[in-house]
C-alpha cells in the first residue's frame, strides 16, 4: 500500500520567507502550493518573528503537512544577519513542533545538489529544474526565486526519503557500498 504524505519546505528570510508544499503518494509528488510570506514592510524584528510564527502555522493549519523540510542558514560574513536569520528558521521551526510536525533541516548546497546535481547551482537552475521535475506551467511559476528554494527544499526531502542512503543513515553511496557489497555490482 501506497502511503501518501504532505511536505512542507521552508526557506527562512527575515525580509522574505519561501515555502512550497507537496503531496507525496508513493514515489510521486505533485505541487500544492508555493509562495513566500513577505515582511519588507515591517522594521522590528519581534514582529516579523512573530508574523512568521503566525503565518507558518496557517499553512499548517491550511495544508496539514505530516513533515517539515526546512534549509539551514549558510554562514555568512555578517553576524547579525546570521543571528536573525537563525531566529526566523527557529520561529519556524517552533511553529511545525508546536503542532507536532517532525522537521528535517537540509545545507543550502544539499538541497542544491539534490536538486539539479550540483551544490552550486544558481537559483534560476533550481527553480528550472522544479518546473521540470513538477511539470509546473511556465505562468505558474512564481516571479520570487524565494518561492522555489522553499519548494526545493521539500522536493529535497523527499527524495533524501526515498533514497537508500537517506532511509539508512549512510554519509555517501561510497558507504553504502561498503557496507552492502553483495548489492552492488
């Protein structure tokens, strides 16, 4: 029997957070929604923490996600952009515990990687490859890049669970290998 679950992806912003949601049945996932939540207007950072809190548990309470993929913030030069950066993942992430929703945080550059193949890839490349993937119409896709990295980060998700070296905990398809040489050949 198939089992059918809801991804949420989150891509933390303390100006602009991307999310993207999908319905996973089996091994096919199809798009729900995505979008970003948007907090240029506001100036105190206590209240875009808390428009995120908000905002992350009506799409919670809107889309009933089983798990939460969310992308960890990469290191940065400024401190103080890491610092709220971090605290917007955290909000997040407190908003889908909050509701008992397992999370799952992924590197920018594995979601990257698991997207296109490359760890480096440009945005522009990610969200190309989600449309293919997802076969999303050319005037569905979002003008925010912010939108897609948030979808990516769920696609990434469900393809680190349906992998055998995400289902076992190996570090790479070397440790696999190792580990399982009657499997390979």
């Amino acid at each position: 029997m198939e089992t059918e679950k809801i991804i949420l992806g989150i891509d933390p912003g303390t100006s602009i957070m991307g999310y993207g949601i999908i319905s996973v049945k089996g091994k096919r996932m199809d798009l729900i929604s995505m979008g970003v939540i948007r907090m240029t207007s506001m100036s105190d950072h206590a209240v875009k923490l808390q428009h995120i809190f908000k905002r992350c548990v009506g799409l919670i309470e809107e889309y009933h996600p089983d798990e939460l993929a969310i992308e960890a913030p990469f290191f940065g030069k400024n401190v103080q952009s890491m610092l709220k950066l971090g605290r917007a993942q955290g909000v997040a992430i407190a908003a889908a515990l909050s509701r008992d929703i397992p999370m799952t945080e992924y590197a920018p550059k594995k979601i990257k990687q698991s997207i296109t193949g490359n760890g480096n890839a440009a945005k522009e490349q990610v969200a190309s490859m989600l449309q293919s993937v997802l076969k999303i119409p050319a005037g569905d896709m979002p003008k925010d890049l912010d939108a897609t990295d948030g979808l990516a980060a769920a696609v990434c998700h469900f393809y680190q669970s349906n992998s055998p070296l995400g289902k076992a905990g190996y570090s790479s398809w070397k440790a696999f290998m190792n580990k399982n040489p009657g499997r390979i050949k």
